[in-house]
C-alpha cells in the first residue's frame, strides 16, 4: 500500500490512534487491575524447586478527565496510567560446576503513561488541537533464558510526542491541515548495579 504525506518514510506498517477530546461536560473515570501469583497459573509444566511458589504481582492504575475551559470554544482532556509489577526469574548455570550460583532474582518494572491534549474552536470552519504523550518504563530482566543476573540488563526507555493541528473547511468538499509533530526516544540498556545483583556468600559451602 501507499502511505499519504504526513506518514512520510515507512518501512513497516502505519497505526492510526485518534486520542479522546473534552466536551462542554466534566466527564473522568478511573481503574485499578491486581493480579499475583495466588491469581495466575504456575509459569511452566515442572515446578522449579528453587522456585516452588514464585511471586509475582501486577498492580496497574489509572484515571482519565476531560471537560471545558471555555465553553463552546476551548476543551481539555489527560490520562494517566501506571503499572507497578513486581516478578522472579530462577537462574540456574548449565555447568554443573557452577550450581552453587543458581538462584532466585526479583525481575520489577514499571511503566508511565501520560496523554494531555487541547482542542480550540478558533471560528465554526477551523479547528486546532496540541497533545502531548509520555511513555517512560525501566525494567531489570535478563537478555537470555537462564542467564545468571550478572548477565542481565537494567532497561530504562523514555519517550515523548508531540502534536499541533490546525484544521480549515476551506469548502464543503476541500478540507486543509496543518500538523507538527515532533518525537523523542531514549533507550539505555545498563549493566545491574550491585543493589540489583548483590553477592551471596554461603558460609556452609564457603563460596559466593
């Protein structure tokens, strides 16, 4: 297929979202979702005898408003969202000679989501809105199935958009707009530190 202008070079796909507008009526609405390990089916057909009973807990919250700041003329609308989730990975080295370093590491997330927008009516023929998002999250988890934490990565992502539109009816059958948009994306893939990947010494067997 063919993308029009305002999708520009594309390599992939293209997904059209149309973010939510206020209203001349004050309207919000809010959620909370819980799920942990008492809630969810056991992760795999054997149980890992590290990890019998593996914690795990996802707590995600949010709330959205939207409503007038002139009416008739100038609305607003914002969402929030986050995600708090909270899980273990069990890491076992294949090497028999280096089972003492099998353990049980906590893996946390969390993720924000922000969404603001304005819509003005600048006459009953224009149209101009502004929306800005943010989505930041950081997670520590590792790359590789069973690799021992010391091989795991403290992701931190942190991206921003922004859009200005302004829309004319120039004719019943001709319509123009004008978009800006910019973008902004951060992707860090850090080595643990040692609060994320302490050393244990295990007095019995006398290694670390």
């Amino acid at each position: 297929m063919n993308f029009d202008l305002s999708t520009g070079i594309a390599a992939g796909g293209a997904i059209n979202i149309v973010t939510r507008t206020g209203s001349n009526q004050l309207h919000g609405s809010g959620f909370f979702f819980f799920r942990d390990h008492n809630l969810s089916a056991y992760p795999g057909l054997q149980r890992d005898p590290l990890a019998p009973d593996p914690f795990f807990a996802r707590r995600q919250s949010g709330l959205w408003v939207g409503g007038p700041v002139i009416k008739d003329r100038l609305f607003f609308f914002a969402a929030y969202e986050h995600n708090n989730q909270k899980g273990v990975f069990t890491s076992i080295p294949s090497d028999p000679a280096f089972s003492s370093l099998a353990r049980v590491t906590s893996s946390p997330r969390h993720d924000n989501l922000v969404n603001a927008r304005l819509d003005y009516r600048l006459s009953t023929s224009t149209t101009a809105f502004v929306r800005y998002s943010h989505d930041g999250n950081n997670a520590f988890a590792p790359r590789e199935i069973n690799s021992l934490p010391s091989a795991w990565e403290s992701n931190v992502n942190w991206a921003d958009s922004g859009v200005l539109s302004v829309i004319s009816t120039l004719r019943p059958t001709l319509v123009n707009e004008f978009r800006y948009s910019t973008t902004f994306w951060s992707n860090r893939n850090n080595p643990p530190t040692a609060e994320q990947c302490p050393i244990v010494w295990d007095s019995a067997a006398r290694t670390w």
